[in-house]
C-alpha cells in the first residue's frame, strides 16, 4: 500500500475549497514517513489527490494533484517546464526573475529565482526536499545553467525539521554573479544577499514607480537600491535609507556602476523620517518598503502602528503634488487593510490623497486564487493632492 493519509470532513472541505494546505488537526491518520508523496483519502476511503508529507510542521499535507492523477518525477517535471514557459511569455526586460513561485506554479513550497545563467531554488518542504533532485534536473535539461545554488537557509526550513543551508547543487556559482534589471546592472551575492539575492517581486513596482519620478526622491529601506537607481534618472536628488550598513555599500557600489548619483544613508528609517521633518526637509516623490512587520498573525497590532507611523511620517515629508509609493509585502496584511492604514495616516497627517495606482508583486510571482498566502506584497502609488 502506497504512504496514505487520511482527512477529516473539516480537511476535505477545505481541500475543496482550492487551498493545498491541510492541517495536522484535519488528518486523522498517516501511514507515511517525512517527505513522501502521500495518497489523499477522506474517511470513506476515496482517493482526493496526492500530496507532500511533512510529519513536523503544522501543514502536514501540500496537494499536489486532485482525484487519481499520479504525482511522479514526469508531473514535477512538466510543472517547471510549465512555470518556465510561462516566465518566458511575460517578455521581462531583466536577466533576473522568478521562475517557479511555489503553490501558485502548482509546486507547493518550491522557490527557483533566475540570476543570468545561475539559479537558485529554495525547498521549503520536506517533500520538496525529497525532491530536488528532480526539480535540478528539469532545470538544467530546459535551461542549461552553468551552477545551480540551493539557498535553504529561510526560517520555515526549521519548522520542517530540515537544516538550513547553502549548497552548490550543480556546477559552479561565483561569488557575485552580475544581471541586469530594466536598464540597470545590479552585482548579486546569491549565496548572502536578502532573500535569493534580489528583490525580484519588486521590479515592476520600481519601473512603475520610476513614472511618477522628480524633484527630491526619498528611498525608505532601499536595500541595494533598486527603487532609488531606478528613480534617480528623472530626480534632482535621490537619498536612500537603510539599516544595513552592508546594503548601503551596495547602494553606492550599484549607483557608481551605473553612473547614477545616489545618496545612500545608513539608519533607522522610523527615527530618519522624523530627524527630516524636524530639519523641514520636503521631498517629491517618497518610496516606502519596508521588511514584512507582520510575519504572524499575532504580529499584526504591531505591524499596523508600524505602517501607519511611517505612512504619517512620509505624508508629511511631501510636497504638495508629490507622489508616496507605499508597499507592505505582509501576508497578514490584507489589501484592504493596507488601504484603511493609509487612509488613516492620511487623516493624522492631515493631507489628502488620492490613489493613482494599486499594485502588487511581479508578475512572475503569480497568486494562486484561494490561497491568500500567496498575495503577500501590496503598492500603493499615491499622489497627496493639498
Ligand atoms: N526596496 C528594496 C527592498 C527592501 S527590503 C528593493 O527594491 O530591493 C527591506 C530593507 O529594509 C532591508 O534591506 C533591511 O535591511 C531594511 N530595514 C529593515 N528595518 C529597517 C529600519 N528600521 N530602517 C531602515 N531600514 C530597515
């Protein structure tokens, strides 16, 4: 008999509601060791689809298909083959994007990000785990890369019981690997940068963003600078915050490369904007994108009086006519919530704002409709009108 685990009506139901994800309190019994590819049943016996397994964390099952279709190394294959073709359809002008977003590309917890002819792919399952080895070969039968990075350091890799680290999977991958985004030439540490390397999901953002560009720019938690390069074009000024003294190295390295004058500063952005606004300093166009405040649901409170603060704070550091791009990439911040947060630090700062543009991730980072988890990243593009 093949790993089998077995669902509770309330975990069926869920299954039928589109989400992939069932919970350790709605499986009743499994028959299954960590990272196999499970058959699904409910309580009368009938076959739902095929699942990951994890015997450690709390989503204890991934669908993976629905009724009897077979879960093997062909379906995985045919899945990034999939994710592949689709990325290539989007004509991206960058050597740098995701090619496989995990439960949206029907691979639950399997992340590939293309860095030129390097990739790095994330397993953040024990089942996708198991199945990496499938997962490189696809890659490098379509793609022929010249080294492939497992970047399996995230957090949640500790929620499955599986070690953090970070491995060459096959071929070589240097130190600093150099790709271009949208006019720019960025220099990426795959194997130490944030995330896989680069904020990905943010392209389109910082190319839409770039549109509504002039006077003094402000960038709030600039990271490497990809708002604040891609904005310093159509500014007479650019000044870049962030925490990290490493990124600010990076800000000024990316900007000297690419003949852009950037002013990057290291510091905490929540005291940073209130040191401007006591020095009335005005800005015209202001981005604000901020690590996820709300990692967890019992974050929320907290990441609320974050948001809104820096909101208030930038609100005030506008110009008249001037333009805020303001993101939030927390999951358990819905869209409407983020709007009710700008709304109301609108008020406190006493300006009126109208919304000129919503956005979210890039295109290459799809959500999978019914599973909210992957609609994380949300952009406001604001004008303050008086
Ligand atoms: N805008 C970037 C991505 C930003 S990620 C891009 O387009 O690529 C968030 C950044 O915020 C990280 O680089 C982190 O170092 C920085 N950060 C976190 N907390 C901060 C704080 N309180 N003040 C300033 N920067 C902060």
């Amino acid at each position: 008999m093949p790993p089998t685990v077995t669902l509770s009506p309330r975990g069926e139901q869920r299954l039928r509601g589109g989400h992939p994800w069932i919970y350790r309190s709605d499986v009743t019994e499994a028959s299954a060791t960590a990272g196999d590819v499970v058959l699904v049943r409910n309580g009368r016996g009938r076959t739902l689809g095929s699942a990951l397994y994890s015997d450690r964390s709390q989503i204890a099952v991934r669908m993976l298909t629905y009724g009897d279709r077979v879960a093997d190394d062909a379906l995985v294959t045919a899945r990034v083959d999939a994710a592949i073709a689709f990325r290539e359809s989007l004509g991206i002008d960058a050597t740098a994007y995701r090619l496989v977003h995990g439960e949206a590309d029907l691979l639950p917890s399997l992340v590939v990000d293309r860095y030129g002819d390097y990739l790095v792919v994330q397993a953040l399952s024990q089942g996708m785990d198991r199945l990496t080895p499938t997962v490189v070969r696809a890659l490098k039968d379509r793609l022929h890369p010249r080294g492939i990075l497992a970047r399996n350091d995230p957090k949640t890799r500790g929620l499955e019981g599986l070690p953090m680290q970070v491995e060459v999977l096959d071929g070589e991958v240097p130190e600093s690997v150099t790709v271009h985004e949208c006019g720019l030439e960025y220099d990426v540490d795959l194997r130490h940068g944030q995330k896989t390397g680069l904020f990905l999901d943010q392209r389109e953002n910082r190319e839409a963003a770039a549109r509504y560009a002039r006077g003094r720019v402000l960038d709030c938690f600039s990271y490497n600078g990809g708002f604040a390069m891609k904005l310093a074009g159509a500014a007479q000024e650019t000044i870049a915050f962030d925490i990290s003294e490493e990124a600010v190295a990076r800000v000024r390295a990316n900007a000297l490369r690419n003949g852009l004058t950037v002013d990057a500063r290291a510091g905490n952005v929540f005291d940073e904007l209130r040191g401007l606004d006591r020095l009335k300093e005005r800005f015209d166009t202001i981005v604000l994108d901020p690590p996820a405040f709300a990692k967890s649901k019992s974050a929320i409170d907290k990441a609320v009086t974050g948001y809104k603060e820096i909101n208030l704070r930038a609100l005030k550091l506008l110009n008249p006519g001037g333009f805020l791009v303001t993101c939030s990439c927390s999951y358990n911040v819905s869209e409407g919530m983020f709007a009710q947060i700008i709304y109301e630090a609108a008020l406190d700062a006493e300006a009126q704002v109208t919304v000129v543009e919503k956005r979210m991730q890039g295109r290459d980072h799809p959500v999978l409709l019914g599973v909210p988890e992957t609609y994380y990243l949300k952009c406001f593009i604001l004008r303050k009108v008086g």
